[in-house]
C-alpha cells in the first residue's frame, strides 16, 4: 500500500511534543511492513535545515495558491534515511525560514499550515506520489482532508484520508474571514470550516476526512462528552460511526535501557535491581539531591501545562514531604505559575526538591531509568508516551484512570498485584494523594513486591507492531468501499 503521511513535526529531525515521537516510529513500523511504500513530509525548518546531520537534495519547486496569494514551495529529499520511508521536507523561508526557533506560536500559525496542508497535496502530485491513503495529524495538517475532497479529487481519484486527533484542545480556530482571505476553498465548503461563526480546521477535517482516529480507545470514548472534548462533542458524536481509538506505542530502539547512550549504566529486566541503583545515585548527583538510596524518588517529565495535572501534584506536594521521606524531581517548562511553583519549592525543600524548568532530551531519559515512581496525574490524556517510557525503564506510574493512561496501566492492588501501576479515578488532589501513598507504603514496606511490579512493567511489549497492524486494518477497510 501506498501511504502518504503527513505532519508538523516528526522525530528525530524536528519535536516538540508526542506527536513527534509518533511521527518517527509509526512510518517506520508501517514501512516494516511488506508491500507497504511510507512517504513522510515535514516542513522544512530552520531548525532542520541547519541541523548538519539531514543531508537533502533539491527534488523541484513550484507556487501554493493559498486564497489571493501565491508562495513558493521547494521540495527537498532527505537522503540519509536509514529505513526505508522516504522522508520530503517541504522549504518556504517566508513560513518555516529565517524565524525563530518556535515551531509553533507564530502570529500567522493558521496561513503558515494551510499553506504546509496545500503543499503537501501539491507535492505529492509533483514528486508522482499518488497514495493510497493519506493520514494526516492535529490541527496543523487537518485541511488536508478538505482541500482533497473539495480541490483535489482529480489528482487523487482514490486517495482515502484517515484524520488522526493527538490532543483535541488544540483545534485550529480562526477568524471568519480566514475563509476567504486564507483558504480559498469552494464556498460550500464554508458550513464544513463553520463552528459558531468561526473557522475550526479540525472540525473540517472530522467531517470530510474518511476515516477518523484518536490515539488511545479511552479517549475516543471521552471525546463524546463535553468534559474532554473543548466543543466538540457533538461533531464527535456526529462522526463516531468513523471513530477508532488505537494506543500509540513507543520507540522500542530509542527507549531501551540496555542500549541508550544517555544513562550512566545500562541494565534489561533481569538485572535492573544493579542498574537502575546507578542509575539514581548519578541522577541524584546530577540534578543536586542527596545520594540516598532508600529515599523514593518520584520524577515527573512533562510540559508544565495545565492538563498535565500539576495542579493536584501542587496541592499534595508540602504534605507528601512533610509525612514521607521521599525526593521529588520535575522537568520540564511551560506555564509560569508551575515554574515558580517548582522553583520555589525546591528552593523550601532543597534536599529533597529538584526542579529543572528546562527542555532536555539527555535527561528525561535519564529521569525515566533513575527515577522510582513516575507521576501522571493528567487531568485529560489522548495517550501519553512518558507512563510506558517510565515502564520500559523500569519505573512504577501512578497515574490518573483517564485516556491512554487507563488503556496503558492497569491497576494494582495494594499488595502491588494485578496490574502495571497505581490509579486514581476521579480527578482531585485527595485521590491522587491516596494513589501515592500505595505506591510508597509498597516501596518502604515490601521491596520484594515493588521489585516485581518494576519486572511486570518492564516485560511489557510496548512497541509499534501491535498499533501500526491496527491502522493497517483500518487503511484496507477504507479501500473497500466503492
Ligand atoms: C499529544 C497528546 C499525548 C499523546 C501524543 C502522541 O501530545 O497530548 O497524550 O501521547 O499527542 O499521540
């Protein structure tokens, strides 16, 4: 099969978030598969283009109409590849060029992704590429669906669209004119782009994209209620006749504690006991904790946003320290109250409190083989990654029972058996408090059980064959329709 897929950012060229790292292992686990040809397009960053590592050779150029006005696109080829997906970054300086290194958060974010969307179709046309499905991702790809039915159909008479939603808070929203000015599209089009008198991208994409999928099954349920679904919910009700959740998987070359060129000490599940120790005393002496073996560390890497649950890791904090012996250690960057919050708190507690407000790939991992319990208390959750990064590594989650985070860790009891991690189900800073306390009385009062529950976590099979076997059903039920 031929499949184009499509994306604003993808691993390891260009990352921000989950979706990067979905966008580098799940072209590579469907191109695993034989008789499948896997194109990846990106935009071509500043960033990416002045990375010496992406080697590329000029393919063509030509200009994107977009609405009024015409934009050159480039396309360049990466020629250094070592699978076998064919990866195109998509080059315009006025968009992608000259800025700063933001990825997102542009005043223009709305043009500079309707122009990407309408490039990739261009491209894909230009370089002979025609697929049999196209999946595209979030909001920043999300006219691509739309753009195909209303603008493209004679250059892709077959082409299927599946719309995959990573996180559905981020939608795309924009002014009412952007329709006109910006899109260009058909004006019957305009009820698709509408949502209470606005344009929303993603929107357009659920209802003109053939197939739809969301990355967890929990959170393809949740998105029918208001709670989780920022507005749409009865656009997802409409649409869940298309609705598939699929878990996401993770990376299992990249995170593999035996082989990743990040830790101090390399270990696999029979002889972690040894490793992960090493692990966290160098991790204590990185980030300025005591050395203390006994003391439970609980880690954290996460953007300081507010879905990240940091409001209830604020609520039980003080007290957490105040009855348990136990280290706390957080990276990551975001909202300004988190990161006063976690500075001022590790400036209380500095023998027991570390908070590196900073964007480190280095330590994260790091974090995920030293740490003893990672915390997730995300108030929602499409999928998550870092729970079963932490697992692979070796690392107990507590987490909240919501989106991927149901799907991906089962819970224990309070024996440590039964499941993958400790939850907590209705989202307030009293149930996650219970939920740590589990943990730690586990890990102070029986060690035997705490160290099975580690080898359980890191025996489990996390990888991208299962998921990308999944999206492969869901591409050939689409080419079974007439
Ligand atoms: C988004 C979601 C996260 C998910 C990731 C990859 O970042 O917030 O839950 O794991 O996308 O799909």
């Amino acid at each position: 099969m031929r499949i184009a897929i499509l994306a604003s950012e993808g691993a390891p060229y260009i990352k921000s978030g989950g979706l990067g790292d979905v966008m580098e292992a799940l072209p590579a686990a469907l191109s695993r598969i034989e008789g499948n040809e896997v194109v990846l397009v990106l935009p071509y960053y500043k960033k990416i283009k002045d990375d010496p590592r992406w080697e590329t050779e000029f393919v063509c150029h030509f200009d994107v109409q977009l609405g009024w006005r015409k934009q050159y696109c480039g396309i360049l080829r990466l020629k250094n590849r070592k699978d076998s997906v064919k990866a195109y970054f998509l080059d315009s300086d006025y968009y992608f060029g000259g800025r700063s290194a933001a990825i997102y958060g542009h005043g223009d974010d709305g043009e500079r992704f309707a122009f990407f969307s309408k490039a990739c179709l261009d491209s894909l046309h230009r370089i002979g590429f025609i697929p049999d499905v196209i999946q595209c991702n979030d909001w920043q790809t999300a006219l691509v669906p739309t753009y195909l039915q209303a603008m493209y159909r004679d250059k892709f008479p077959k082409t299927r669209t599946m719309y995959t939603i990573h996180n559905i808070e981020y939608q795309g929203w924009a002014y009412s004119g952007f329709f006109d000015d910006v899109l260009g599209l058909p004006w019957e089009y305009r009820g698709t782009m509408d949502m209470n008198g606005a344009v929303n991208v993603m929107k357009g994409a659920i209802e003109t994209a053939d197939l739809v999928t969301t990355v967890s099954e929990t959170y393809s349920r949740e998105l029918m209620y208001p709670y989780y679904a920022h507005g749409l919910d009865s656009i997802i009700a409409n649409a869940s006749w298309k609705l598939t959740g699929i878990t996401n998987g993770i990376d299992l070359d990249t995170f593999n504690p035996e082989t990743d060129p990040n830790l101090p000490a390399h270990y696999n599940a029979n002889t972690f006991v040894e490793g992960k120790a090493a692990c966290k005393k160098a991790l204590q002496q990185e980030v300025g904790l005591p050395t203390d073996p006994d003391a439970p560390l609980m880690v954290m890497v996460t953007r300081l946003a507010g879905h990240k649950g940091l409001d209830l890791l604020c609520y039980i904090a003080r007290r957490l320290l105040w009855e348990e012996n136990c280290q706390i250690l957080i990276l990551g960057t975001g909202e300004e109250r988190f990161e006063h919050f976690f500075r001022e708190l590790s400036e209380e507690f500095p023998n027991r409190v570390a908070a590196k407000i900073t964007f480190n790939l280095g330590l994260a991992a790091r974090i995920y083989a030293g740490g003893d319990i990672y915390l997730m208390p995300s108030k929602s959750e499409p999928c998550g990654l870092s729970q079963m990064n932490a697992m692979r590594y070796g690392t107990v989650p507590v987490v909240h029972a919501t989106g991927g985070l149901r799907d991906t860790v089962p819970p224990c009891d309070e024996q440590g058996q039964g499941g993958l991690g400790f939850t907590f189900q209705s989202y307030n800073g009293d149930d996650f408090h219970g939920a740590v306390k589990r943990c730690l009385d586990l890990y102070n009062h029986n060690q035997d059980a705490f160290t099975a529950l580690q080898y359980r976590d890191m025996c489990q099979d996390f990888g991208w064959d299962v998921p990308a076997g999944r999206y492969m059903e869901l591409f050939k039920k689409m080419h079974s329709w007439q």
